[in-house]
C-alpha cells in the first residue's frame, strides 16, 4: 500500500509516483502501459490543480511519425499542440508468458525505476522436461527433444548449487541474440562466422530452490504443438557453436564430459530424439535474481546440465522491491520434508483459487488454519484498469452511462478487482472514478 493518505496524494496534482500492477499472462507488459496511457490522460488527477493541463504534456515539437492517439506514433508521438498522456514506464519488463509484479512509474516517478531495473525480484516458475523451444519458453515452437525419464527432483536438486551466486549466464541463443540485425540461425546457415563473440552476462542468484515436483501423469501442463521446420533443428549444434557453448565446456570439462558434449551436438544436427512413451515430469523453482537475469535460461541451462531438455511453461513474478503477491506465510516450522531433496519452507505463494500455476506452489489453505497467516499483496489487479479503459471506451446513453438504471457516474455504485478482494467505490463530489480511488490508495506519491 501506499505509504501516504488517499487524501494527501490527491492534494498533489498533477499526480507522480510508483505503484505496480499484477500483470496477467498473454498481453505484452508494453502493451498494458499503452492501453494505460489514454486511460491516465482522461483522468484529473494528472492535470493541475485548477483543472488546467501541465506544460508537460502539451507537445512542442511536431513529430512526423505521430497522429496523437490514433496514429501509428502512439499517445507518445503527438503533433505540435497535441495533448500527451503523462510521462508512464516500467521497472522491469515482464515477457508475454509471465504475470506477476509490474511495477510503473508516472510522471516524477519515472525516475525512481532504475532501482527497480538494477534491483532484486523474486519467481516462481514451472519448466516442463523433455524439450527445449527456441524461446525457451512455451510460446515459441519446439527446437529439439530430449530423454526425461531418468531426471528425477534429486537430480535436479543435484545441479541447483550450480547455479546459485554469481554466474555468467547467456541469453535464449535462438530467440533473444541478434548480432548486427542476424539471428544466430542465419549466420549457420550462411555458414559464416560471428564478427564477434558472444559474451554471456554476470548475474546474481541470490536464492534458488526446487519448490515442486510434478512427476509424469500427475498435472496439466502440455509442450507447444509446433516445431521449427527440420532445417533449423539441423542447425542446432552449429549455432551452440558459435555462441561458443560446446567448445566453452570442453575446454573446461574432463575428455569424457567433453566427448559426451560433441556427441550431443552430433545428434542433434543428425536427427531428432524419438519421442518417449512417458508423458514428461515437471518441476517448479523458486528464485530471487538480481537485475538482468532470464529465468528461462536457469529452466533451460538446469535441465541441460541434468541430460536433458525443459522449457518455461508458467512464469510469475512475486516480489519487486516493495511490491508484492499475495503470500501466505507459516507460522510455527514446519515438519521435516518426506523427500531428501525438499527444502523446508517457511513462506510460500500461490494463488487463493485453482489455476495452473497453483500447482507450481504449496497450495493456499482451504479451510482458516491457525499456522497459515495470509499476507495480502499490494499490487493492483490489471482487471481494474481493464474495466475502467472498457467504460471509457463505451459511449454514453441517454440517462445514465452504460445504459445502466440511468444513474449517472457521480452516484453509481461500482465493484471493482483489488488484488484478491473486491472493494465497492462510489463517486462523489469530488468525481473520482472507482479506478482512481484504487490507484490513489496504492502508489507511493512523489
């Protein structure tokens, strides 16, 4: 919540801060913040206090590739005199794939992200064994197969230390690396060389932990239903080459571990894995990262170093700075885990109601229990903004707005999505949608 009064943040005007949204999984996270800016530009609470606009959002300067709100230059890109939405961005972009913690800056509050970019976060998320996507995630087609039926949690919980403290790590190699505008494919299939190397990233792992196992059979979660065309998959191991990744390990591996990386290079090129019989197991982590980190390359980079293959199939960011999901948190320890590889865990999120994600985590209890405190989270539902852009987007009706009992906005009661509870606002004198109570009781003013 915010840290300051509803009323004292209203007393600022035009209104600048941070506040976070819990982000669903589809949209891109650029994608909410444009849907947002026409919402935040029709609002008085980013215009003076006396009504009038700041200079700051009245553009100077002609901008060619702009139309203002329709045109292709978005609310940013308006022409000479144009009204421009208030000055909106992101701490940290979140993929397609992912919800979660998005967390948003408007106006001043702009300058406070790069903390957010720089700083820790927290994921939970769920890898599904037995083939790797060029994404390395579940929305992209899979790339190659490989066996899973022999990785079992104790072999991934093996390979976690790993992975843990500073680490060089590499971006997807398929997906996310353009050098000079090329794909890594390309230059294999040109067989050219790369004009320069490619240099994996120093990262932080602060904390990483195996959270789930979900053995064959026993959940929902499904490999994507396309692949890249056979020419590609015969380029797999020439692009790990040039990135460096097989002849990286080598050198720094035993003969054996090295003849074991050709040999998987070697097939991969050759021919694709037959299918196994099995349905593949999944596994859920829980991590803390610091800024820059892929959590698809620890899924993918965990399953390699485990003979196998794994790609993200639900992602949800928890925890950024202040901002957070809801949580539930243990209150006296708890009795030692069944499994040798199952760390004792004294908080654990998930949501209140089933979905696929809820079985990447411990489930939420069902029923009061007096050993389970539920920690409510602090980030605004998107479903608030969702509602409020949709009714402005609705014309008006004679009588009422929406056609609705004709009631007018100042007197009609709304239900609106506050994180896991619901909350009722009615406007009042001061003409305050249900949205913008909402907003006013979560972002930290500045």
């Amino acid at each position: 919540m915010a840290s300051s009064s509803s009323s004292s943040a209203t007393a600022r005007r035009p209104l600048a801060g941070v506040f976070a949204i819990d982000k669903p999984s589809g949209p891109t996270s650029m994608a909410l913040l444009e849907q947002l800016k026409p919402l935040l530009a029709s609002s008085a609470l980013f215009m003076n206090s006396d009504g009038s606009l700041p200079e700051s959002r009245i553009s100077k300067k002609r901008n060619n590739r702009g139309r203002g709100r329709g045109g292709k230059g978005g609310w940013n890109a308006g022409k000479k005199g144009e009204l421009l939405p208030p000055k909106i961005g992101q701490g940290g972009t979140l993929d397609p794939l992912a919800s979660g913690v998005l967390v948003i800056g408007v106006g001043d509050g702009t300058k406070k992200l790069q903390a957010y970019l720089d700083g820790a976060k927290e994921y939970l998320t769920v890898g599904l064994l037995g083939s790797s996507t060029t994404s390395y995630d579940a929305l992209d087609p899979i790339l190659y197969r490989a066996p899973h039926s022999h990785v079992t949690a104790q072999t991934l919980a093996e390979q976690l230390p790993k992975f843990r403290g500073s680490i060089l790590q590499a971006p997807p190699l398929y997906s996310a690396i353009r050098i000079d505008g090329m794909r890594l494919f390309e230059y294999a299939r040109q067989g050219k060389e790369l004009p320069r190397p490619i240099e994996k990233r120093k990262v932080e792992i602060k904390d990483l932990r195996l959270n789930a196992w979900h053995p064959s059979g026993s959940h929902a979660w499904k490999e994507p239903l396309d692949e890249v065309p056979d020419e590609e998959k015969a380029l797999v191991g020439k692009v790990r080459q040039l990135a460096g990744e097989i002849s990286a390990k080598a050198e720094e591996a035993t003969s054996e571990t090295a003849a074991e990386d050709q040999q998987e290079a070697k097939d991969e090129v050759q021919k694709p894995m037959e299918a196994e019989v099995s349905e593949p197991s999944a596994f859920s982590l829980r991590m803390s990262v610091g800024g820059g980190t892929y959590v698809r390359s620890i899924v993918h980079d965990l399953a390699r170093e485990a003979q196998s293959a794994a790609h993200v199939v639900a992602l949800r960011r928890t925890r950024q700075g202040q901002w957070h999901t809801d949580r539930w948190l243990r209150t006296r320890p708890v009795e030692a885990a069944k499994d040798d590889w199952a760390e004792k865990e004294e908080l654990f999120d998930a949501p209140p109601t089933p979905t696929d994600l809820q079985q990447a985590g411990d489930p939420a209890p069902s029923s009061p229990d007096s050993d389970v405190e539920h920690v409510k989270g602090n980030c605004i539902s998107w479903s608030v903004f969702e509602r409020a852009i949709r009714e402005m987007n609705e014309p008006e009706t004679e009588g009422g707005q929406d056609g609705q009992d004709g009631e007018g906005p100042a007197t009609k009661k709304r239900k609106v999505e506050d994180g896991s509870a619901s909350a009722s606002a009615e406007a009042a004198d001061d003409g305050l949608k249900a949205w913008e109570r909402v907003l006013l009781e979560h972002i930290e003013a500045c």
